[in-house]
C-alpha cells in the first residue's frame, strides 16, 4: 500500500515520547485560522510513498529512537487511515512504538465500517497526542471551519480503548485563550481515564512566511504571538477544570 506523504524527519523531539522518526502525512480537511503549515492542505499531493521503505528508514537509524519511535502527523494521518494502520501494523511486529498525533476530525462514530477501521488502527497505536482547538462547537467552527463533536467523541473513543492520551491545546490570544473556555476543556479532558499529559502551547507566527510564499492571506496577521508565561498561566486554568471534574467523579488527584 502507498500513503501519500508531505516530508519525513528524521530527528524529532516534540512530537511524543524520545526521540522520533516522524512522518508527515499529506491532506487536511481542518482549516484552522493559525495553521502552520498550509503547504499539507491539499488531499492529493505530497509524495506517494511505501509503508516498508518509512519503515527501512527508521531501521537504518533505529540506535537513535531506543526511547522514541514513529510519530504520524501531518496533515492529518487519519485521512489515511488504511495506510497509517497498514505502517503502524508493520511498527508493531518490530517492536516499534507509535504514536499518532491526530486532530480526530475523521473519526465519526455512527458509520460502521469505518468505526472498524479505528478498532483495528487502536490495535497498533500506543500514543494519540490530541490536538483540540476549542471546547465550544461554535468557536471551533468559526476558528477550524469544522465541528468538534465528533474530535470530542474521538477522545472519548480512546479513552474507552485504553489508549494513552496526550492533550494539546494552542492558547491564541482573543481566540483560544478564555478562561471560561479553558476551564471547560479542562473538564472535559479530565473525564479521560487514560489521560497522561497536557501541552499548552503558545500561539506563534512562524507559519506567516508559508502563507507568503503560497499566495494564501494569513487569517490572523494582526494577533500577536503569545508568551510562554501566559501560555503557562493558562494551562493552571486547564488544570483547574480537571481537578474539578476528577473530584466530581471521585477520582484522586495529586
């Protein structure tokens, strides 16, 4: 099976656990407004690409990801889904960890064939690192040009599953970054049973130069970049809201 596949690299850092071959898949139904790399929009370019060479490549380095593993991003791998199981399967049977890192837009729970696709992917994923944009259906429509019931409901889906959650939340000044909203989110994620961390990451404006270079306008050319002390000071508010929720339902919290 070929995937078609935006760029691969070889050494990186952020994208889960160790050091990781990551995987950048092409196409992206997701339109959101401080999206970085719009160059991964586009369903049907990017390179097509077989699952045994990405593996061989990570072989030939694999004394570099003894803590890490392949890490699938784009874009966004779900579009793909046939394939990404397909890479993640061959992972597997070489005792390579994978970690998915995913805004769950495919995911829709009331089509069943695919619904059996995501039971076999879950199979081989050992990490989803989830990427929500907002909490409110509204705001996420408005900032993503997308509904996030079904983000909301994938989350859900991989909790149920066992599989291990890492939350990511971009904090965008007058966009993502209402207390009210955040402490909502908070609630909500701290119903996850199998959540294991949370990024709040700061809003930058390092994709502008992509957009230039496209020929697409930046929809937030006049938000300024968010500081890595206000991004910490709102993810105390995220906290806040899980603390909340794990004492409603009872759960111990440290």
């Amino acid at each position: 099976m070929q995937g078609r596949i935006h760029s691969l690299e070889s050494f990186g850092t952020v994208d889960g656990p160790g050091v990781r071959y990551v995987v950048f898949f092409q196409g992206c139904p997701m339109r959101c407004a401080y999206c970085h790399n719009p160059d991964t929009w586009e369903l049907n370019a990017g390179e097509l690409m077989d699952s045994d060479y990405i593996i061989e490549q990570f072989e030939r380095n694999r004394s570099f990801y003894t803590t890490g593993g392949i890490t699938a991003t784009g874009g966004e791998p779900l579009m793909q889904i046939d394939f990404l199981t397909e890479l993640f399967t061959k992972a597997k049977e070489k005792d390579i960890h994978t970690c998915l890192d995913s805004s769950g837009i495919a995911f829709n729970p009331n089509n069943p064939e695919l619904m059996a696709k995501f039971d076999e992917l879950v199979k081989v994923t050992d990490l989803v690192m989830l990427d929500i944009k907002h909490i409110d259906p509204e705001k996420h429509f408005a900032l993503t040009k997308q509904h996030n019931e079904n983000i909301l409901a994938f989350a859900q889906y991989l909790s149920d599953n066992g599989i291990e959650l890492w939350i990511r939340h971009v904090v965008v000044p007058g966009l993502t970054d209402d207390d009210v909203y955040l402490e909502k989110l908070g609630y909500f994620i701290g119903g996850l049973k199998t959540l294991k961390a949370l990024d709040v990451l700061p809003y930058h404006t390092m994709g502008v130069v992509k957009y230039e270079k496209l020929g697409i306008e930046y929809p937030l050319k006049d938000v300024p970049a968010m500081s890595q002390k206000t991004a910490l000071e709102k993810k105390e508010v995220i906290l806040k809201g899980i603390k909340e929720r794990r004492k409603d339902d009872g759960v111990e919290t440290t």
